[in-house]
C-alpha cells in the first residue's frame, strides 16, 4: 500500500468523527427549572440548572447559558434518556459570561458554586439570568437553609412549601421568559449558628429525583471525545509510516542478499 492512499483512509476515518458531532444551536428550551440553595454543602450557593430541550429538537444539540465568571462549575451533565439518570461524559467548555456544551439527550443539568456576601449573621446574594435563548417554562426555586430566619426575596416570594427534606423552599411561578429578557433575584437571610443544610437532612431515599439531587462532582468537564479521535488517527499515521519503512528495509535486505 502507497503511503498517500493510506493517509487518506485514514482520514477519510477520523476527521470526520472528530468533527463530526454536528450539533444544533440551541434557541429555544421547553423548560428550565433553577433550584438556589445557599448554605447546602459550602458556604456558598449551589446552583442546579436542570432544562429539556424542545420535542424534536435535532441531537446532538450545543446548548449556551448565562456563566457567572464569580461561579465555580461542579458538573455538566446529561439526562439520559433510556434510564434518567444523570451522566457527565458530555463535552463542556465554560468561557468568560457563558458555558456552552453538546449534549445528545434533550434534558441536561449544569451545577455551579455562587459565592454569597457574609457579615457576621447576615448573607445575601443576587442571580440572574440572561440569554440568547428563550424559555417556554422557566421556574425558580429557593431553598432555605437550615437554621435561616428573616428569610426574604426580591421580587417576593409567590409560594412556600415544606419539602419532605424538612426545608422550606420558596416557589416562583412559571413564566416565559424571551431571548434577551433578564430575570433578577436578590435573596438575604439571617442565620444564628453557621451550619450547612446537607449536614441535616435525613437519608436520601433510593432512587432520587434527577431535579432535586446534585450530580456527582466530575473530575473534568468530560472527554474531548474530537480530541482523542484526533491523537488516535495522527497515532496510526505513525504506525503507519514505520511499518512501511520497515517493510521497505526488509524487502530491500533481502534483494540485496541475493
């Protein structure tokens, strides 16, 4: 075999895989639940985004949201679809105001850290939300934390409920939100003896809620699957090209002995 027509197979193979993924951006979601809870395991905010993409929505999809550049990320996940479990093997890249990610399932969850503002027993902190994206079902729900008193938002809280973790959470109605539309939220609270929420709930029940259960923090933010097929094809390049000149040394030692 000439070396240009292997070149060529080889990729004809690869490069396509690992451009392969050739995904849809994202301009509209069906819905987008946003669960804040301060004070749960850091002394910070847990942000939980969890959202589906629209019924016939093209896959892989590659979806972009709003980044806090002050927020920690803890994980990027993937809703699979066959068992609805949660999977951070998705490609994620976090930018300066933005995340994007390419996810082959049409529901998703980001997490990430918020830092508060503490002074002695008072802590607030601000979200919002903005993006190129609209929303057909957008929802917000806060979590109290354990031990919190004067709890109070801005806008004010439409609804509290008790949950069966033995925490309050304040719900905000589902409303559209379009392209472009902010969406502000200013959350203070006082709390006597510093603790964490996780540090008192009771033992998770099996089988837990994708929505309301933090996904196991990722040790990346998942394989460059293009990447690797990348290394992957250049590494059979170089096989490639050894086993021919070895092959060429050997049929030229013996035409030589002859």
């Amino acid at each position: 075999m000439k070396i240009l027509p292997l070149f060529v197979l080889l990729l004809a193979v690869f490069i396509p895989t690992s451009q392969g993924i050739a995904e849809t951006d994202v301009k509209v979601m069906d819905t987008l639940i946003v669960d804040l809870w301060p004070d749960y395991d850091k002394a910070s905010v847990l942000v939980l985004l969890t959202g589906t993409l629209p019924v016939g929505t093209p896959l892989p999809a590659r979806v972009t949201l709003p980044f806090p550049e002050s927020a920690r990320l803890n994980a990027v996940a993937r809703i699979d679809a066959r068992d609805g479990k949660m999977k951070d093997d998705i490609l994620s890249s976090p930018g300066p105001g933005e995340l994007a990610f390419i996810t082959p399932d049409p529901a998703f969850r980001v997490e990430y850290y918020l830092p508060y503002t503490a002074k002695d027993k008072q802590r607030s902190f601000d979200f919002t939300w903005q993006a190129d994206l609209s929303v057909r079902k957008f929802r917000v729900k806060v979590q109290h934390p354990a031990g919190a008193n004067a709890f109070r938002t801005d806008p004010a809280m439409s609804e509290i409920i008790r949950d069966e973790d033995g925490l309050n959470y304040s719900i905000f109605p589902v409303q559209i939100l379009p392209a472009g539309q902010p969406f502000k939220l200013h959350v203070d609270y006082t709390i006597d003896l510093p603790r964490l929420s996780a540090q008192n709930l009771p033992p998770p029940n099996p089988g837990p809620s994708p929505s309301t259960v933090p996904a196991k923090p990722p040790a990346g933010h998942g394989l460059d699957w293009p990447l690797l097929a990348i290394i992957a094809g250049c590494a059979l390049m170089v096989l490639a090209v050894i086993w021919m000149v070895v092959t060429r040394r050997s049929g030229a030692a013996g035409t030589g002995g002859r």
